[in-house]
C-alpha cells in the first residue's frame, strides 16, 4: 500500500518503502542542512558512514569537520561535545554499540545532565546521544543491552526511542533541535524493518514527549515502545482471536513520560500490561506501572502487569529468544489480567 | 632535560627546587625509530632453529584457523569472525611467550593466541559462534575471557599481575590491545597504575593500521604508539609485526622485565589486518587494494618460510609437513562445529549470582514450564501426524 503525503508546495509527494536506518540519515542530513551548528561525531561515523550506516554520506556532503571521525574513546567523545555545545555547537554525538556508551557514563551523568541546572540555567547542552540499543539481531556479548533505565534514572536528561520510519526521523529531529541533552535510543533490530514513508514530504517533526495510540482498543492497554512495539502489535492481533480487543499505546519519550495519554488510555480499558525487552527488576515497567496505579487506581480492574526480559545479563545469541518477550507472553499476561471480575 | 625556557625567563628564575628533576631520563625509555627485525638480519644466526621452526608450524596452523573460521562464518556456522590473517605473527609469539602460570588477556580479535596457547579451538570460539560468553574456564587456562569493550581487559592485566606478585607467585600477565583502544581511557588508566606498581604485566599493541574504516593517522598524532609509554615511565619497544621471530624476542625480554620485577614494558607491533574488520565488514569503502597488496609482500608466514629455506632448515617436505598439521587441525575444528551446539535454555539462569534470587528462581520455573508447554506441543503435532 503506498500514501501520498502532501508536500509545502501543495504536490504530493508518493510515500515509498524505507527503512529507519535512512529515515535517521535523512534527519541527520536535514537538521545539518538547516542549521550549521549541527555536528556530527563519533567512531566511524565518516568514510564508513558508521557500522549501522546512518551517516553515510554526511562526510562527504558536509566535510570531515561536520562529521567527524573520532578516537576511540568514548568518553572523549562525548566529554568534547560537551565543549562543543558550551561554545554554542550542536553536536550529535554517535555511539557504535549500547554497551559501548557506558566509558561515556561520567561525562553524561555528571556533567552532559547536570550543566543547565549547575549553571542555574546559563549554560544549556543541547546535545543528542544516538545509541542503538535492544538486541534480536543475533549479536554477541556486549551488543544487545537495553540500557534505558540508567538513562530514565538521571535527572537533566531526556531519552527518546522510535518505533517507526516516520517517528525516527521526526524524533531525531526534534531531539537535536531541543536545547536539552537527549538520549535518543534507537532500536537496532528495527533498523532495516521497512514502511511506507516520503523522504520528500518528511513526516511532521513533533514535540518530544507525546506518546501515541497505536492501535485502539477497549479491553486492555499494551504499554510499550522502541524494540517491543511491533511485538505488542502483533499480539494485539492475535488477541482478536481471543476476543480481546487491545489498545496499544508507544511512548515514543521515556522522558519525558506522557501521563496524560498513557492515564487517559487505562482509564477507558480499566487494565495494562507494560511490555519492553530490557530487565524487569528496577527496569522502566516499574515506574510506568506505579505511575498508571498512581492516576488510575479507581478504574483499574486488575493489578497492572509487567512483560520483560528476565532479569540476567542478556544471553548468547542462541538463546536470546527464551529471554526476549515475544507474543506468547504478551498474552499470557492479558490472559492473567483478571477477566472473570468483568462477569 | 628541563622544562623549555621562554626567553629572557632564565635571569629571573631562582635555582628550581630539587624535585623538579626528572627522576629518568626519558632517552632509555624511547623506542628506536625503526622497528625492530630479526628474520632477514644478522641476529637471527642467534637464534635458536628449533623455536624458528616452532614458530613456522604455528603460524602454518593459525593461517589455516583463521581462514577455516572465516569459511565457517559463510556456512552459518560462526556468527562473525574477526580475522587475524596477516596478524599470525603477533597472535603466535604472544601465546608461545608465556610460560604455563602466565596470564594472557586477549582482545576479542585474539581467539588465535589463545588457540596458540593451548585452549580448545572450538572452546574458543563459543563467544562467536553465539552459544555461549567464555566457552572455558579462564583459571584453567590462564586466558581471560575474550573481550569486546575495548581496552577494559587491560586494567584487569594490571590487577592480576600485581595480585600475584602481592603474593609472591612468579607470574607475568600479557594483554593484548589493537591501535584504537590505545585511545580508550582504560588504556592509560592500565599504563600509568602498570607504571607506578612496577606490575609484571606487558601490553602488546597490534598496530594493524586500522580501528574498523579509522586509520591511524585519526587515532594520535604521537610519532608512534610505542612512544606513549614514555609518559607513564615506562619503556616503549616497536618490532616489525609481521616477523615472528622479532616480536618472540622483544615480548621475551619485555616478559623477562616484568619478571625480575623491573616493571611493565608497552610493546607496539607493526603489522596489517589483511581481511576485513570482521565478515560483516566493507574494507573496500575505507582502504585501497594497493595498500593491500603492499603488505602481502611482506607476509608473516612467507617471511619465516623464506628465512627458513634460505638456512637450509626447512625444505619442502618440512612446508608440506606443516600444511598437513594445519589441515588435520582444520577438518577437526570444520567437523566439530557441524555439530549444533547442545543448549539448555535454563542455563540463562544458572550463573547470575552464586544463589538465585528468589524473582530468578521464579523466572526460572515460568521459562521451565513455557518449554514443557513447547514440548508437549511438539509431541501432540508429532502423534497428530501420525
Ligand atoms: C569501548 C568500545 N567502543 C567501541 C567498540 C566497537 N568496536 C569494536 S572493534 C572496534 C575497532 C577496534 O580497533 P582496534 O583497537 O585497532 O583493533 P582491531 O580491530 O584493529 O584489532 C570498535 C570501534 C568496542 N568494541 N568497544
């Protein structure tokens, strides 16, 4: 199926398959034409067009010193984007793996978070930290980690994940327009997942912040984002067969956390099941729950449930499937969620 | 040396206080310009014939590994390999340095040294293969576990090596380390605590010109990587890479060093990643062929071959030997892993904590019954179909 999008001009322009991986490109390339503040830089980010190729072509349009192939270091990296965007720059730093971010940790904990509210609000960092994350492509020992809850944990930053070619770029956009430091999680085992999209007619760039309903519903709300989203679809398909008719809400921003949408939701299913794939234990489905238990005890018709992954180093390649929630989980959790109270 | 003197500053400056002089002179501590060689020179008429051969038969067998695990890697068999072909030298030198209480700490490139120093080639490549982390048991081989973040692995050299003379065991630690994670914080943070503990480690640079598509020239501007050990006082050696003969040498002394309790020594080895990254990887976007070829001139394996032919120690009944060994090894290692590995999905909880948690343990019996729920599946389609 292909949609026209309309364009500025009024033409429309034919909407086509293409993959998250360029439609981050695409926003890379556009926030770098628009604004010439807009640096890119980390490893391999330049001739290679880095190892998931999103800034490919963005040295050679730009020039090596828009976009940047650094030392390895990580720290260094992200310790310079910090004097960067305090000379008035705005880098958007690219780092290779998930667990590849964490020699970054000091600099991002104590000083990328920290600065505007150090300098009572003289010295913002807008800074966006792109970070594949989530496993299921099959990738060894330190190339999978869900690492969005050390993220969510520090004050001062904002952490945002797409789930769609659509959102990828209008997200990526916003979070490099933002004069705030953003966390922008990208779910590698989407990367190549392909939709419709217009790279001439570019989606709305939205605020970040603002989760969406997905899939309307009236008995459950499946809460989820990035990696899991596709899953929480599918399931909400396969429920139809049960009789169950899901909502399925993607946060798109873990921070900010869109309450209002998520409350609203729950309120109309009066149930919620929180599925993403990192731990479960100390992990975002926690906080969302309590947060949904906080706003909608009154019209919950049962405890609102968690879908996660188990709570364990993440696993060789060949046995990530027994840890990812798939969409028998997923049901399994609604099937627990209470029905005969509904009799 | 002192500190540089901006003119006219000399006349005014009272006589500097004693502990402003340098406690080294940085001149012994410098590497040589040129790498150094042994295959080709005069000094290799000192060495020993029985370790020249020794090392020829193993870079045989570990051109041969590299190129049967890349092979494995097109037959779904390896989930990646990061080749070492045209690095065989270093990886080789570095294994057969160590005496047994050793400890080697290799980067996730060095499956090969480890192979080198006696592991189980198919135990080394479970990290790879994706069926499990550390196929083995680090202790039992003196191998730390084959690491991906880069350089993280060097401080634990440090560690270890100081631990052990703490205890007045007699052991030197070896980490290797390619010329991008030189870069990595943990790098210098290894160095300067090797320096200041007098640690009986050696940290082998492979210096294969590449960090993925980055080339050296993006990773420092130093005159060398061998040079940086200078700043953290200790001495920095640079060796021809590719000659096998030369890197056993320098690691030799430098493993010598560590052991008679003079400290740690940076070693930085010339060489080139001939292959890709890994097979995963587009060399053809970053690096001319040229280049390429300029290096297989100057090729580990025929370097050795060479020298040894030419001294009349090895003919071609001797190659042929080697090749065959290689060859044995490598239908054994391509026969073992046609097997699928045999996985329990219930080991994903076995080695969390020393004790299971109680939500592990409750995890654990919801994946056991999701299982027994597949089983009976299987078993119910099986007789439906019959
Ligand atoms: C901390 C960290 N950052 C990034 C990576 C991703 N990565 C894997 S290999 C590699 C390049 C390593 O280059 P080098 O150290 O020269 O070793 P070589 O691959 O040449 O053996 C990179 C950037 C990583 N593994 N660890």
């Amino acid at each position: 199926m292909t949609t026209a999008a309309a364009t500025a001009d009024g033409s429309t322009a034919k909407a086509k398959p293409a993959s998250m991986a360029q439609a981050l490109g695409r926003a890379l390339r556009d926030s770098m034409s628009e604004d010439p503040t807009v640096h890119v830089l980390g490893e391999d980010v330049g001739t290679l067009g880095g190892v998931f190729r999103i800034t490919d072509g963005l040295a050679k349009e730009f020039g090596d010193e828009r976009c940047t192939d650094t030392p390895l270091a990580e720290a260094g990296i992200l310790g310079a984007a910090v004097g960067m965007a305090m000379y008035g720059l705005r880098p958007v730093v690219e780092m290779q793996f998930d667990a590849f971010a964490y020699p970054a940790f000091e600099q991002l904990i104590s000083h990328v978070a920290k600065m505007r509210n150090r300098t009572g609000g003289a010295m913002p960092l807008p800074i966006t930290v792109r970070v594949p994350y989530g496993g299921g492509i099959g990738g060894v020992e330190h190339h999978s980690d869900s690492s969005e809850a050390y993220y969510m944990a520090t004050p001062g930053l904002h952490v945002v994940t797409p789930a769609t070619v659509g959102d990828a770029y209008g997200l990526l956009r916003a979070s490099i327009a933002s004069d705030d430091p953003v966390v922008f999680l990208e779910p590698k085992r989407l990367y190549w997942s392909k939709s419709d999209w217009s790279p001439e007619a570019p989606a709305a760039v939205e605020p970040i912040g603002r989760a969406v309903v997905r899939r309307p519903g009236r008995s459950a709300t499946l809460i989820t984002y990035g990696p899991s989203l596709p899953v929480c679809m599918e399931a909400a398909e396969a429920a139809v067969a049960e009789g169950w008719d899901l909502e399925v809400v993607d946060l798109r921003s873990l921070v900010p956390f869109d309450d209002e949408t998520v409350a609203a939701s729950v309120r109309r299913t009066g149930r919620a099941v929180v599925v993403h794939e990192s731990s479960g234990f100390g992990g975002p489905g926690g906080e969302i729950a309590a947060r949904i238990t906080e706003r909608c005890f009154h019209h919950l018709e049962a405890p609102v449930l968690r879908v996660a992954g188990f709570d364990i180093p993440y696993p060789p390649p060949m046995l990530e499937r027994h840890h990812l929630p798939g969409v028998d989980r997923v049901l399994d959790a609604v099937a627990r969620l209470q029905w005969e109270a509904d009799s | 040396m002192t500190v540089q003197e901006l003119p006219g500053a000399a006349a005014h400056r009272p006589t500097p206080p004693p502990a402003w002089k340098p406690i080294t002179d940085p001149a012994p501590l410098l590497p040589d310009p040129e790498p150094y060689r042994v295959l080709g020179t005069d000094v290799v008429a000192d060495v020993d014939p029985e370790l020249l051969l020794r090392l020829h038969a193993e870079l045989v067998r570990g051109r041969r590994y590299n190129a049967q695990a890349t092979a494995l890697t097109k037959q779904g068999r390896l989930a990646v390999y990061p080749s070492s072909t045209g690095q065989e030298a270093c990886e080789v030198a570095a294994a057969l340095v160590l005496e047994d209480r050793d400890w080697l700490f290799p980067s996730y490139r060095d499956t090969l040294a480890a192979v080198a120093r006696g592991l189980d080639p198919v135990e080394a490549l479970t990290l790879l293969r994706g069926d499990r982390h550390t196929g083995y048991d680090p202790r039992e081989h003196r191998i730390a576990p084959l690491c991906t973040p880069l350089a993280t692995q060097l401080p634990h050299a440090v560690g270890l090596a100081h631990a052990a003379r703490l205890k007045g065991d007699d052991v030197v630690a070896l980490a290797m380390v390619g010329d991008g994670g030189t870069s990595e914080g943990d790098f210098h943070e290894a160095l300067n605590f090797a320096a200041v503990w007098k640690a009986p480690v050696v940290f082998l640079v492979q210096n294969n010109g590449f960090a993925i598509s980055v080339p050296l020239a993006k990773q420092t501007a130093a005159p060398s990587l061998a040079h940086k050990a200078v700043g953290y006082g200790m001495p920095g050696r640079l060796v021809d890479g590719n000659d096998a003969a030369a890197v056993h040498q320098v690691l030799g002394e430098a493993v010598a060093r560590a052991r008679r309790g003079e400290g740690p020594t940076l070693v930085e080895a010339l060489t080139y990643r001939m292959e890709a990254h890994t097979n995963a990887d587009d060399a053809t976007r970053y690096r001319a062929d040229s280049e390429v070829e300029a290096w297989r001139a100057h090729d580990p394996v025929q370097l050795l071959e060479r020298e040894l032919t030419d001294r009349g120690l090895l003919d071609d009944a001797g190659i042929e030997q080697a090749r065959e060994a290689a060859e044995r090894m490598a239908a054994a290692l391509r026969d073992r892993m046609n097997a699928d590995p045999v996985l329990e999905p219930m080991d994903l909880f076995t080695h969390v904590y020393a004790e299971q948690t109680s939500q592990l343990r409750e995890q654990s019996a919801a994946l056991r019954a999701e299982l027994d729920a597949e089983h009976d599946h299987h078993e119910h389609s099986a007789e439906a179909g019959r």
